[in-house]
C-alpha cells in the first residue's frame, strides 16, 4: 500500500511525495506555505488521480517520459520522476491512480 510523505523544505515549505508500496517516489509535489496547504494537495490528489484526464502525458527535449497530475482548475498539483519510455510513464501513471486514494499519510516534520 502507498503513503504520502510530507517534509519541510530547507526554504520552509512543505512538500508531499506519494510512495507506492515499494518504497518508490511515484508523484511528487510542489512547495506550500502551510502544512494545511499540503494536506490539501494529498486530498486533491486523491480525487484527481482518479480522473485519467487530468494526468497531463509529457516528453521532455531530451526524449524522457513524465507526468503531471493537474486539479479541475488546471494547477498542477503533483509531477513524476523522467521515465525512459511512454509505457513506463503510462505504468506510473496507473500506479498513482492505485495507491492515491487510501495512501496513509506519515508527517515527516514532527
């Protein structure tokens, strides 16, 4: 089972990373000013992973694969590490929309 991990950046800010079962930093986020802010963002993926149009499939100048998990108001909300293919991104893909949504949370800023 998945978890979201949440720290604290050396500028302040909080972050999340979605890890799938594995260990694996499958979706990781952007900064937040509040650890409320955060949270909110691990509940908004939670929903939106489950809406394959808002994962946004992306390939870089240097032929790598990566995602973003955009909300309903196009924000992103969350990106992927670079894959070296598209099935490999698509896997990513379905492996955030599977751990997301019963992702236990662990605060790593405590």
């Amino acid at each position: 089972m998945g978890k979201f991990e949440i720290k604290k950046r050396s500028n302040g800010e909080f972050q999340f990373n979605l890890k799938a079962g594995n260990g694996q930093i499958i979706l990781g986020s952007e900064g937040y000013s509040s650890k409320a802010g955060c949270l909110n963002g691990i509940e908004s993926v939670r929903t939106n992973s489950q809406i394959d149009e808002r994962f946004d499939r992306k390939e870089s100048a240097s032929n790598k694969y990566y995602f973003n998990l955009k909300s309903s108001n196009g924000q992103i909300i969350g990106s992927s590490e670079m894959y070296e293919s598209a099935a490999g991104r698509d896997n990513g893909i379905r492996s955030v929309s599977e751990n997301a949504p019963d992702a236990s949370i662990e605060d790593l800023t405590v």
